[in-house]
C-alpha cells in the first residue's frame, strides 16, 4: 500500500498518493497485543478508509444464519414488507429506487431494497420486527449486540494508537460517545440487490458514489460482490476517478470509516467514498449483503484531544450556523433528508 499518512518521528506527515490496495488485519491482535493492532488499524484509516478483518468474533454459521434470514424477508410480497415502511428514525423497509445517495449523478434512485434493525433495549425489538426476524429475534439479537462489540473494540484500537490522553478518556474517547445504550441511530442493514432480467453490455451502477455518513460501517459480503472504493481522492472531476474493487474475502469482514470519524480527527481519518456496481458477468445474479452502520449520537464533532490532531482546523461543516459543533445526530439527520425520496 502507498502511504497517505505515515508516523514520523511519532507524528503524522499528510501526504498524498492514489490507494493500491486494502489491507487485511488479523483482529485477534486486540487481546493478545491491542496497541499493534492499533498501529494497524489507524495505518489503514490514514491511508485507504477501508480494511478487512479477519478473525473478528462471529463464526461462519452466525453471519450465514442472518443472511438465510435476511433472504427469507425479501422473498416475501412487497405488500407485506411494505408495512414496515422505513420512518424518519430511519427504521424499517426501503424499496426498490427509494434511497439515493448520489442524486446528483443518480437521480433514478439506486436498484436495491434494504430492511434497517434498530438496537434492541432490554434483548427485546426497538420496532415492530416481521414475522421471519421476530420469530428469531434472539439470534438478530446477539448479532447486533456482537457488532455493536467489535465497532467498540475498533475505536479502542483507534483511540489507543492517537494515544488520547486518559485524562480525556483515554481508549475508551470514542468508544464511551457510541456506548450502545445511549441513544443513537445505529442500524444493522440488510440489503438485497435483485438481479437483472438481461444483462447490459456494460457495468450497472446498483449504489451511486457516496461516503457513510456515520463513525464506522460494517460489511458483510456474501458470494456476489460489486464494491469499490475510490482509489484517486482529489479526482478534479467524476471522469478522472479510479476505482478500485473490494472484493468479498472469505471470513473476512470489510471496515470503512464514516464522515464523522474523519470529522472528528480534523481529516487526518479518512471516510473513503464508495459505490456498488455489477459487471455484465454478475448482473444477473441476486446480491445480499449486511452493513452495521455505528452513529454517535449526540456526541458533538469537536476535535480528537490527540497530539496528532490538528486543534485549529475543525471542519467548517461541523458546525452551525452559531459556531457551535454538530452533533453527530443532526449530521446524520441532513444527510438522510437529503438521500431518500420518501418516508
């Protein structure tokens, strides 16, 4: 990998240089040697955005188990998940073109259908859950509490390598703004992208250019891929931009990180804009696929109290119009008003 950002002398050098490829991190490192692995983590936030984990918690059969269920939701008539349509808590079905992140160049509306689960509260459902998730709402259950974990352990690995002080709270700076029973926007979504009826001649964009709008997103493939990250991030224009495929890696899980860790880190972090397309090869084949999306939510985007933060250089969308600072909350609430059609 060609470093963006790399530690000199114990601090941080911005430089510049196209992304090469995303790294993969044996996450077992956060027990058995945590500030290794938070060397590793923030080398991949400075440089690309995204990574890959290998060995972080849930076994193969768990992350399987919730895409058979995630399959058996969208199998079933529209009518039906049309009862859970999503709301403005961002909870719920979202159809077919409902959602589009990239309006600008996408206008149409991007070609997939999530279903969004929020946190449970005492191991019981936040929302009305259909019958195929609440039949095993124990299962769905530990499946977001295990990612809620491992996006904690994330920002721990994060935090210790910035060596925040533990004046400030130390490793646990970012972790204790998402702590899970905090309010927040945290949703686990599951999507699926349905195949084409004839296959186009060239590559179909299913999810238009967009960065998450949140601190960190999970990602977990299955089969049939279609990410890529932008590879050239001062691309002057949309012709000029390189795009780099993120394949699925077996038992591994994809990370990238959102516009408020970059926010909050005064754009030493990068959040790495993305989209989701299907070669002619693969456009005829169904693609399902899961994403945690961890929020802050009422923790405010001021900067990270690390010695590798530039203090001064807050950024100009984190704040009001008073001057004060966002929280991430109202950020998240601007961005889905801008991205979805209708609730």
């Amino acid at each position: 990998m060609q470093h963006i950002r790399t530690y000199i002398h114990k601090h941080i050098q911005m430089t510049v240089s196209d992304i090469s490829h995303i790294p993969i991190i044996d996450f077992s490192l956060f027990k058995s040697d945590p500030e290794q692995c938070g060397k590793l983590i923030l080398d991949a936030a400075q440089n690309v955005g995204f990574f890959y984990l290998r060995n972080f918690g849930f076994t193969r059969n768990e992350v399987e188990d919730m895409f058979s269920l995630s399959k058996d939701f969208f199998d079933t008539p529209k009518e039906e998940k049309s009862k859970y349509a999503i709301d403005k808590g961002n909870i719920g079905y979202s159809s077919v073109r409902q959602e589009a992140v990239d309006p600008k160049n996408y206008s149409q509306g991007d070609y997939k259908e999530s279903f969004h689960i929020g946190k449970f509260k005492n191991d019981e459902p936040s929302q009305p859950l259909p019958s195929v998730f609440d039949a095993e709402k124990d299962k769905v259950n530990k499946f977001v509490t295990g990612c809620h974990t491992i996006v904690t352990q994330i920002m721990e690995c994060l935090a210790i390598a910035l060596e925040i002080p533990e004046s400030e709270g130390g490793r646990t700076w970012f972790s204790s703004r998402h702590a899970y029973d905090t309010p927040s926007n945290d949703v686990l979504r599951v999507l699926h992208y349905p195949p084409l009826n004839h296959p186009n001649e060239v590559d179909d964009i299913r999810i238009g250019r967009h960065s998450d709008y949140g601190s960190l997103t999970l990602l977990f493939q299955n089969g049939v891929g279609g990410l890529q990250i932008q590879a050239n991030r001062d691309a002057p224009n949309e012709e000029s931009i390189k795009w780099l495929d993120a394949p699925v890696v077996d038992d591994c899980l994809t990370v990238n990180l959102g516009d408020c860790l970059e926010w909050w880190t005064c754009n030493v972090l990068r959040s790495t804009k993305h989209r989701v397309i299907f070669t002619p090869a693969t456009q005829m084949k169904p693609r399902y696929s899961m994403a945690y999306f961890c929020q802050g939510g009422q923790a405010k985007l001021e900067p990270v109290p690390s010695r590798f933060i530039p203090q001064s250089e807050a950024h100009a969308l984190t704040k009001n119009d008073d001057g004060s600072p966002l929280t991430a909350a109202q950020h998240l609430a601007m961005r889905l008003n801008a991205t979805y059609s209708s609730y």
